[in-house]
C-alpha cells in the first residue's frame, strides 16, 4: 500500500478517507463535486431528488469534477429500481445503499463493476451486509444527524464493536465534525469517516440559508431522536417536533403521525427555510458548528486538527 494511502482511499480512489453523507435537500452537484475536488468521496443524495433531477445532478457533478463520486440510496423512498438504472445507465461507479436491505442491490451493482457502501447502525447489520458482500460498511452512531437506529449505540461504542465483527473496510459516521473526532473514530477502527452535519453548513450544500444559520446556532441538548416506530430520526426540537410529541402524549396515534410527516416536512426546514413548521434533520455535533464555512476550508481544518490532535500524557 502507498504511503498516504489506505483501504478506504484504494477502495474509491481518493486521497482522503473523508466522505460526505448523502443528505436530503443538501447534497446536490455543487457539495458532492466540491468534496471530491478536495480529496475526499462526495455523494449526491438521491433521496430528494424526482428520477430526472438526480440524473440531471450526476451529469452537473462530472462536469465539476474529474475525481471520483458517488451516490447515496436511501431506500426510504420510491422510484428505487429507476434510480438504480440511472445510476448504471450515467456510469456512476461508486453507490453508498442506506436504510434497508444491503442484498437488494449490491450484487446488481456489483456486477457492473460499482463498489457499494452500505450504511447501518449496529454490529448485528454490519455482519449483514458482510454476508450481501458490500465494498465497505458505514457504522453510524446514535449522535448521527438524520435517519438512524433504534438501539441509540453512540459511535465509541459501535465502532470497535463492528471492527471485532466484520473484516470488510469501515467507515465510521455520527458525530464527526472535527479533525480530532476523525482521529479518535480511526483510533478506535474505522478506515475512514462519513461526516452529514459538518458539510450541511457550507455555501455549496443546497438548503435553506436559514437553515444553515441556525445549524451555527444550535447548542448541545437541541435535537433529539424520535419516531422510532416508523423511522428513527435526529432533528431539531422545533415546534414541528414539540408537536409530534404532542401526538405522542396524546395516544401514539401512528396514522397522524404519518400523516404529520412525509418529504414535504423535511423540504419545508431545510430547503424552503421554514424554522417553525419545517423537520429539521441535524446531529448533536451541530453545537460543535459555529461558522457556514466553504468546503475547502471545512476540509483543510480537518486534515489540520487531524494531524496536531494527540495528547501524549502516558
Ligand atoms: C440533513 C441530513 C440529511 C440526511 N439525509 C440522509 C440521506 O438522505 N441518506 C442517508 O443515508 N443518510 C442521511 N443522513 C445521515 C448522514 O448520511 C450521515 O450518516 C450523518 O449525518 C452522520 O452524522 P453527523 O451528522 O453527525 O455527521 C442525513 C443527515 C443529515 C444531517
């Protein structure tokens, strides 16, 4: 193995083990080409985009970019089998799966020649999606903006856990925004990390500019997980999220808060701005956020604080 180089940066070509989540309303062309202008693995997110937008943002991304990318599936939502076909058909060769079965399309992918990530939030999956044969495993911990877990395993724990469990290269997610939490969740096993809220506070992410002025807002104790009986979610307590909680308290009605939901909450937070109404999907290091900073310098402070963090005190 070249110096500098390790089982992440092989695996997709890069220079950094560094990727950039997928994230909804956030992670379009302009965020993913500017990761993977910087040396890392950037991902267009799939998951809030119609079939012709993403196929539309893929051939943007090639333009920006001569570096290697991907694209994140979340298997959430629908058109799956034509974002697939998408994917081949543009000749994306790097897809990171998420939020459902990893044997539903590694093998597809795999036989034409695209490595396929997928992401999971416990020991138990990662050992599936050994067995489905993935490239890599992205272990998420319970701090995680987003969609996650049920079992709130927080990534200190989670990592070494997987690590002890599967030999494939792992990527560790949750938590990560400073070059020092990149070090530890290395120290701890991962080949390389995958950071969401960190890149959700920059120019080139897509969202709302009131959404990223809030992110450099929020203290500790201001997101909480909740709907585990349909998809666990980090998010804001906002009055959208006091509200579910009111439904909550008032009998679990699962159908209201079905119908409370929907892509249409998270667009209206984070792509059309609204603080109040809108769901507002960020992790707890978002109190570590002080600053929308350009990709470049979010990538150089990491590489930075990565290399001077050490404290030899034994
Ligand atoms: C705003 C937002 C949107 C997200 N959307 C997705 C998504 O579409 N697909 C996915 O697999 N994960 C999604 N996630 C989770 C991220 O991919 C990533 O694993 C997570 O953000 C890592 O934790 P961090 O936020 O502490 O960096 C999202 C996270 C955030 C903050």
């Amino acid at each position: 193995m070249q110096q500098g180089q390790n089982r992440i940066t092989q695996l997709f070509n890069i220079q950094y083990p560094i990727v950039q989540a997928g994230m909804i309303w956030h992670s379009g062309w302009r965020l993913a080409s500017a990761v993977s202008n910087c040396g890392g693995l950037g991902l267009i997110g799939a998951g809030s985009m119609y079939p012709d937008v993403l196929r539309e943002n893929i051939r943007k991304c090639k333009q920006a970019t001569d570096k290697p990318f991907g694209v994140n599936v979340p298997m959430l939502y629908p058109n799956l089998d034509e974002v697939i076909q998408i994917i081949l058909e543009e000749g994306v060769n790097i897809v990171f799966t998420s939020a459902g079965n990893p044997k539903t399309y590694t093998e597809t992918l795999q036989k034409e020649g695209v490595k396929v990530a997928h992401v999971v939030s416990s020991t138990k999956f990662a050992i599936k999606c050994e067995e489905a044969g993935v490239d890599a495993v992205v272990a998420e911990g319970f701090e995680a903006g987003g969609h996650n877990g049920r079992d709130e395993t927080t990534t200190f724990c989670l990592i070494p856990n997987v690590k002890k469990h599967i030999s494939k290269p792992l990527i560790a997610a949750g938590g990560i925004a400073l070059g020092s939490q990149m070090k530890a969740a290395m120290i701890l096993g991962a080949d390389g990390v995958q950071i969401g809220s960190r890149f959700a506070a920059t120019p080139e992410a897509s969202a709302h500019d009131n959404w990223k002025k809030k992110i450099t807002e929020l203290q500790e104790g201001d997101t909480h997980l909740t709907l585990k009986e349909l998809a666990p979610v980090r998010m804001v307590k906002n009055k959208f999220f006091h509200d579910l909680e009111d439904i909550y308290n008032t009998g679990r009605n699962k159908d209201l808060l079905i119908a409370s939901l929907g892509r249409a909450r998270a667009k209206k937070g984070m792509f059309e701005g609204d603080m109040e109404e809108g769901e507002l999907e960020i992790g707890q290091v978002s109190a570590l956020i002080d600053d929308v900073l350009p990709v470049e310098k979010v990538f150089n402070n990491l590489l930075e604080e990565f290399r001077n963090t050490g404290n030899p005190i034994l």
